[in-house]
C-alpha cells in the first residue's frame, strides 16, 4: 500500500483555505462583492484536488485489486457519505433557521429537491437546490471517476500513458478555445455542464502524472539535482497562489496554472525534494488538516448565509472575520459528528440489523 504523502495534506489545508476566503463574496452584494474579496482568484484550488485526486485514483486501482469496479467504486464513495449527508443537514436546518414563511410542506419539498446533493448526482444534469454549495465538486468526482475506473482498471499503463493524457490535452483545449477560461460551474456545454469536463481532464492529467512520478521517484538525484526540483516545485505553488491572490476575475491564464501546479504536485509526490520532510515533521497533525480540508470545503455555503443575515451592518473586516471562524467551527463539530457516528451509532445498527 503507497505510503501516505503528508506533504500533500498539508496543501489540501491550505488550498481549502483559499476557497473558503474567495466564497466570502458571497456575503457581499454589488461592487463591494469583488471590491475586497480576498483570493478572488481562489477557485483556481479547485484544480489541485482534481489532480491529487487523479493521481490518487490511479495509486488506488493499479496498486491495490478489486474485484470489479462497483467495489472500487464503494471505497471511493464510502468516505464521503456521512460528511457530505451531516453536512447538507446542517446547511439545511441553518439556512432555513434565517428564511421567512417556512413551513412543513416548504421543508419537506426542498428535502426532496435536493436529493440530487445527496447522491452525488448533481452535475448529471439534474436540477435541484444544493444547500452545500461546493456539491458540485464531489458530484464531478464521483461521475468522473465513476467514468473512468472501468477503463483505467482494464488497461492499466495505456489508460495511464496514452488515454488519460490525450483526454486531459483535448478537453482541456476545448474549453480553452470555447471559453478561455475554466470557471463557471453552472454552463452547460451541450452533453455535461463546464466543470463536469474540468474535472474528467484534470482527473485523468493526475492519472497521467502518477505515472510520470512512477519514473521521476526511480531517479536518483544529487544534492543539486534535489535543490533545482525543490525550487521548481515552490515556483509552481508560488505562481498558481499569487494568481489566485491578484487575479482581477479575467482568469485568462487558468490554463498555465493548470500546468505550473501539475508540475509542482508531481514533484511533491516523487518526494525527490526537501518538502517531503515537512510532511514527515508533524504526520498526525498534518493528516488531520488533510482530513478536515474536506469539512472546510463542505461547510461554507450555511456560514455565508448566517453571517450578513444577523451581522450584514459590520464592516467587511468583521464580516470576513465571522465568516472564517464560523465556517472552522462549524466545519470543526460536523467532523466531529461524523466520527461519533462512524465510532459508536454505525457499528450499534450495523449489529441490529446485520448477523455477524
């Protein structure tokens, strides 16, 4: 089993950080919802979990057998299930806590409308509410991967080398030249909506580059060949970060952050550099930051909700300030819910129902 890269936790916390400061627009209407907004380019982060997530995906099917994909397609599903669910019920008691002329039948019909969050079906095609605003991004993974595990786990190397590249060229070329840039989750391009072909390309480019590292980590580099590799891959992060800082909502050089933090994240899984040993100081820490980045990225859309609703009157500082420490909050007690439930109800009704 590959052991765990903790490096790579360490940039989930972060770059989950920055798409939580750039969804703090969304407390804000008119000019002053980009006026201030800091990371306004942030959702360019997006780009680095679908790309970990590729290369993760690979690791999975080529290292580890399953006996078909429905089985691979379970491990993959499994982990996010309770945090997507306890999440979505939070979100939703929430932001119908702060609405006007609720009743039983407007609770139960937009329950219903919005199961589609719930099964992860949401960039299917299907209309509905999302009362996690981030849904979009699991609903991509899952159908991508969903996609691309049968092929992947038939073909192994060529799907690796040849298929998975040439799909991540071509789709991501198609929507640089129809619409110069990668953003926009709600288009809908004629067979999936924009960011369901986003996510495939850079799933199946992190699938490509599992491979390359397969050949990156058999190289033995001197102390200055490890330096140069070292200072590529902080060059990467480093550009990618102060174009989501500065970037002035034109986003016309996506398509080069896109390459600069494949770069960088292939270096950091070969582990050829000194920022492996960053990972290596604090694993417990840092694999815990990697875990709850999911909880930050899920528990957003109730906090910008609930912040200008009772505190709309305060300053932007004040506001960005409430909204960070409630979305770490609340993030915080639905992790903890999760794992009570996983610990204790589960196993509890699992004996209940199921002879063991």
């Amino acid at each position: 089993m590959q052991k765990r890269n903790h490096t790579i936790d360490l940039l989930k916390f972060i770059f989950s950080l920055v798409i939580m400061l750039r969804h703090s627009e969304m407390m804000f209407q008119g000019d002053l919802r980009y006026e201030h907004i800091t990371f306004l380019g942030g959702s360019r982060a997006v780009e680095f979990f679908f790309i970990v997530s590729g290369y993760l995906i690979a690791a999975s099917c080529l290292n580890r057998r399953y006996d078909n994909a429905m089985e691979y397609m379970w491990h993959k599903i499994r982990p996010f299930l309770l945090p997507v669910w306890i999440s979505w019920l939070v979100s939703f008691i929430g932001i119908h806590m702060i609405a006007e002329n609720v009743t039983v039948r407007t609770l139960l019909r937009d329950a219903l409308y919005s199961i589609f969050d719930l099964l992860f079906l949401r960039n299917a095609g299907f209309r509905g509410i999302s009362y996690i605003g981030t849904s979009w991004y699991i609903s991509a993974l899952m159908l991508s991967t969903l996609i691309i595990c049968v092929p992947l786990m038939r073909y192994r190397e060529t799907y690796v080398f040849w298929l998975a590249p040439v799909s991540a060229i071509m789709i991501l070329g198609y929507l640089s030249h129809e619409c110069g840039h990668i953003v926009d989750i709600d288009q809908w391009m004629g067979i999936a909506y924009k960011c369901q072909l986003r996510a495939f390309a850079e799933i199946d480019l992190g699938i490509f580059l599992y491979g390359v590292c397969l050949y990156l980590k058999k190289m033995d580099l001197t102390g200055l060949g490890r330096c140069l590799l070292g200072c590529i891959e902080i060059a990467g992060y480093g550009i990618a970060m102060a174009y989501m800082l500065y970037e002035s909502n034109t986003y016309k050089y996506d398509f080069v952050m896109t390459i600069l933090l494949s770069v960088s994240i292939s270096i950091t899984f070969s582990e050829k550099t000194f920022s492996c040993l960053i990972g290596e100081k604090a694993p417990g820490i840092f694999g815990w930051l990697g875990k709850y980045s999911l909880y930050i990225y899920l528990d957003q859309k109730v906090v910008y909700n609930i912040v200008p609703h009772f505190f709309g009157d305060r300053t932007y500082g004040e506001m960005l300030a409430l909204y960070v420490i409630g979305v770490l909050l609340t993030a915080l007690f639905v992790m903890k819910c999760v794992e009570l439930i996983e610990d204790h109800a589960l196993p509890a009704i699992k004996s209940l129902l199921i002879e063991s």
